[in-house]
C-alpha cells in the first residue's frame, strides 16, 4: 500500500479480512535497524489488523536508523541521549494521531509492537500518552523512567495492557534491566510479567506464538 506522507516514514500492510473499525498495530525497531525488520512479523499477526512499521528519524552509520543516539564513553560506559529520546517519543505520540486519521483507524484499539529501543520507546509513549494506547508488546527492552512524561504516575492506566519478553542471555540489554519493568509497572497499577526465553538479543519462534496469541485475545 502506497504511504501518504506522514511525519515518520513508514510502510504498511492493510487488513485482509475487514471489521467495521480497523484495529491497528504500530512497529518500532531496534538501533541500527530500520521499518523492515519486524515488517517480516506482519504475515503472521491476526488478518484483522492494519500493520504500520515505523523508520526511526535519526540516521546512522555506516548504515540503519535511530530512535535517539547512544554513546560510548570510556569513562561513563553507553549512555543514551534521554533529550533526544523524549523527542522521539512525543513524535511517535503525533504520529499515531496522523496514522489513525489518514488511514480511517480505530483509536480505541492501538497496540505498540517495539524491540529493543523501539521497546524502550514503545514504554514510553504508553505510560505517558496511556489514552492512545491499548496494547503494549514490549520486546527486548527496558523502561526508562527518564524518559516518561513529567506526572505519568497519576495517568489513568486501566485500559492498558502490557506484554513484556527478553531472552535470558542478552547480551546488548541485561535481562535484570527487563525484570525491573513489571516491578515498576505494578506500582501505578498495571498487572504484567516479564517473559523469559533461553535467547540472546532477539525473539525466539517461542516468544513470536506467545504474544501473537497474546494479541489476538485482545484486539
């Protein structure tokens, strides 16, 4: 399907089996990656959904896409652009809101799909924008609470649901980052745990069929 020019590039992939209000599911990559990488997901997701995978903004050598920098500091370790990021976030934010008018969407039935720093990112825009958002697929990732919206304790999260995995041998993002998530999660309300598989930085077959069911119970 031909993209109208939004604020974000992205590429899309329509329902083919139609209900009277379109569901949608937004897809945001990891660091280095770009819109096609989790794209090869859509085929498989429920047949109701309109599918839009998101190219981060920032683009980076020698090749791919960021959602903000992360720098490598002898002295600090890596450490991530948090400014940048929140910028990011609020730009996802006023993407959806594009994405749903233009595409005649259903605003009352959004789901995230994000891996690693799209994960990041995909916590983020939820807990600070929790009214336009449904579903969370959160994938090898972590939240980062420098980067949610000043407040977002006090947001009403009663609509929201969260699916959370991370492969128990990553080594890019330490599962005992991932395991705080829930443990934050449940001190604003929001009831999740934190899905672990014998991988490293990636979403074994196992972790694609438990969330997809996950989704389809939901959408």
């Amino acid at each position: 399907m031909e993209t109208q020019t939004l604020s974000l590039y992205h590429i899309i992939k329509e329902p083919t089996s139609k209900k009277e209000k379109t569901p949608v599911l937004f897809m945001f990559h990891g660091y280095g990656s770009d819109e096609n990488d989790l794209f090869s997901f859509a085929p498989e997701l429920p047949e109701t959904l309109c599918i839009i995978s998101v190219r981060a903004p920032y683009p980076i050598q020698p090749y791919g896409n960021a959602w903000y920098a992360i720098y490598f500091d002898a002295a600090e370790g890596k450490f991530s652009d948090d400014a940048q990021a929140i910028e990011s976030r609020d730009k996802i934010a006023s993407f959806i809101d594009e994405a749903v008018t233009a595409y005649n969407l259903d605003a009352d039935n959004v789901t995230l799909l994000g891996f690693s720093q799209g994960a990041i990112l995909s916590y983020a825009v939820a807990l600070s924008y929790p009214e336009k958002i449904n579903n969370v697929i959160a994938l090898s990732g972590y939240l980062n609470e420098d980067i949610l919206a000043e407040g977002y304790e006090s947001n009403d999260f009663s609509n929201l649901n969260l699916y959370c995995s991370h492969g128990n041998i990553d080594q890019v993002i330490p599962v005992d980052w991932a395991r705080k998530a829930p443990v934050k999660l449940a001190t604003v309300g929001i009831k999740t745990s934190l899905q672990e598989f014998p991988v490293g930085h990636g979403v074994a077959p196992q972790n694609f069929h438990q969330f997809k069911e996950w989704l389809a119970r939901l959408i």
